[in-house]
C-alpha cells in the first residue's frame, strides 16, 4: 500500500467535469464544504484535470485536508472519447497508453497513487473486446505497482459485465453508470453489481431523471423532510445503495447534497421510488 493509513471510504463522489477554468476553485470549495471524494479524468475534452490538482494543493496549503483523507478517482480514456489533447503517445500500444495516462494523472493530482482508477469507457458498445482486456490488464499492473487501490469501469452494460466475467477478467471494485429511472434506475447493472459486492456510482442522478424531480411523491417527501426533490433523489440512491456523484457548481446546493443522507426514507418510499418509471 503507498499508505500507511487506509483511504476513506466514500460516501459521496464530487465530479469535476465541465467546470474548465472554475475546476481549480470548485474543486477546493468542494472540500471546503465537506467532500472528501472527487472524480476525474485524463481527458481534456471533458475534464480538467491538473486544475483538480490546483485545487487540491490550495486545499493541502490551507490545511482543510491532507492527501490522506481524501478518495481520488480518475479514468483511462480510449483515444476515441478524446480530442487532439492526448494525456498519450496515440501511437503506442495500449498497455503503454494506459502506463502514460496514469503517469500524467498523478502528475496532475500531485500525488503518488490514486484511490480508483476507472476504465472510462468499453471499446465497443456491443461487448468486451481484446482491447478492453489488454487495458484491464494494464490497468491491473498498475495497481499491482501501488499506483492505484482499486479498479473500476463505467459506461458498462450488463452484457459487458457479464462477458468481462466469462472472459476471466478480473472483478471491478466500482461500475459507474449514468442512472436512469426509466430504465429501472440501471436494475440489471445494479444487481450485477450487488451479487458481487461491486459498489454502483450512479452519475446524471438529477440530469437524467427530470421526471422524477417533478413526480408529486418525491415533492411530497421533500415538503415532509423540509428538503428538495434533488434530495431525496440522493437519499434514494444511496437507500438502493449507490455511491452518488454529484457535479453542482453552487455552494448551497454542495451543502444539501451531502445533508441528504439525514432525510428519512421509509422503506415504502424507497420501493415505489425505485419503480416509479422502471
Ligand atoms: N463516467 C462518465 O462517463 C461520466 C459522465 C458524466 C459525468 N460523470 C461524472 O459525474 C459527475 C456528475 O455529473 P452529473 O451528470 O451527475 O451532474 P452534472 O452534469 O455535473 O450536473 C448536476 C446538475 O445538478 C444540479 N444540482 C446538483 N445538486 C443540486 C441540488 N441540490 N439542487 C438542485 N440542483 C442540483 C447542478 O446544478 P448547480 O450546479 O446549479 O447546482 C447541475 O445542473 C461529473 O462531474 C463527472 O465527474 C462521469
């Protein structure tokens, strides 16, 4: 382990994608209101992630935090989800794509290791390709040399989960998904993912799901609970025992989204919630 202590475990991701020159101050003011997780990736197009770093040294020299207690997760890119801004020689093969993707990562964090380190997306939408496993497999070695803790994938399908086990690949500790609730809140993925302790980051929670914002039983809890729909839409996900992401940008809403987790939801609530638009 790069550690002597052991990484806190999260109970709420905040995202820094889309904030271009405001990542470095969000990122810190992110801290500042108590997050202790934070996801990124080494792709420009949608992250940026050395001003994750920036705010995270402002947040080291202001002494709100230490690298020890926070949860740093970032994301191998293909070069298809990239633009012209590689973190990559896109003319060496994978294994050595994916050794100087993390390389740049930690010099972005100013760190030695991260705590996850996340396949960002499958090759293919159709399945688990060679590709995919040359990654996984890269992404396992850099583990192995204590660069990371732990290994994850988003943007998965049940049917890549399903052939990434028939190929032998080994099993993610995370799958992080856009969670819509029209699709049954992502249900097959999920209990994939419950069946084999495999902890489910659910992203878009409010974004994807505007219907569910508006539905009259969330609106009546969140009167009930003095809170927001957005609340209880994070108090739902982490009920169905997701690791919510959020992205906010607004100060206020940082301090409600951690406070969701004191709303009350009986279980009731969280079973119709569950099948309101599955
Ligand atoms: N793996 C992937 O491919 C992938 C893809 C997309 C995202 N992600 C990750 O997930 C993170 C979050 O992305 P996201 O799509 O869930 O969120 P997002 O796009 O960052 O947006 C969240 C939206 O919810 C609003 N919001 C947050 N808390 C609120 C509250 N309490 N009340 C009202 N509105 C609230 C925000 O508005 P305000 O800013 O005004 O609060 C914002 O418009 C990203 O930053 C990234 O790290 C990963």
């Amino acid at each position: 382990m790069p550690t002597d202590r052991p990484a806190p475990v999260p109970d709420f991701l905040y995202g820094t994608a889309w904030k271009e020159d405001r990542t470095p101050a969000l990122t810190e003011l992110a801290l500042r209101m108590g997050f202790r997780a934070i996801d990124t990736a080494n792709q420009r197009r949608h992250y940026f992630e050395a001003g994750v770093g920036q705010g995270l040294a402002a947040a080291y020299r202001a002494g709100l935090v230490t690298r020890a207690d926070l949860f740093l997760q970032t994301k191998f890119t293909y070069r298809d989800g990239q633009d012209h801004r590689l973190p990559y020689d896109p003319d060496a093969d994978l294994s050595t794509q994916v050794a100087q993707s993390m390389a740049s990562s930690l010099e972005h964090l100013g760190t030695d290791h991260v705590d996850s380190y996340v396949l960002h997306g499958p090759a293919s939408g159709y399945g688990w390709t060679d590709d995919d496993a040359l990654v996984w497999a890269a992404m396992g070695k850099e583990r192995d040399a204590g660069r990371t803790r732990l290994l994850g994938v988003s943007n998965v399908s049940l049917g890549h989960l399903e052939q990434m086990q028939a190929a032998g690949a080994e099993t993610p500790a995370y799958v992080q998904n856009r969670c819509f609730a029209r699709r049954g809140w992502d249900r097959g993925v999920r209990s994939f993912c419950a069946e084999r302790r495999i902890v489910y980051q659910g992203f878009s929670l409010l974004t994807a799901n505007p219907e569910i914002l508006r539905h009259p039983l969330v609106g009546g809890i969140a009167a009930r609970e003095n809170a927001t729909p957005a609340q209880v839409v994070f108090r739902f996900a982490r009920a169905v025992g997701m690791l919510p992401l959020t992205g906010t940008s607004d100060s206020e809403h940082m301090v409600q989204d951690r406070a969701s987790h004191a709303l009350t939801l009986s279980p009731d609530e969280v079973r119709t919630i569950e099948s309101l638009s599955g």
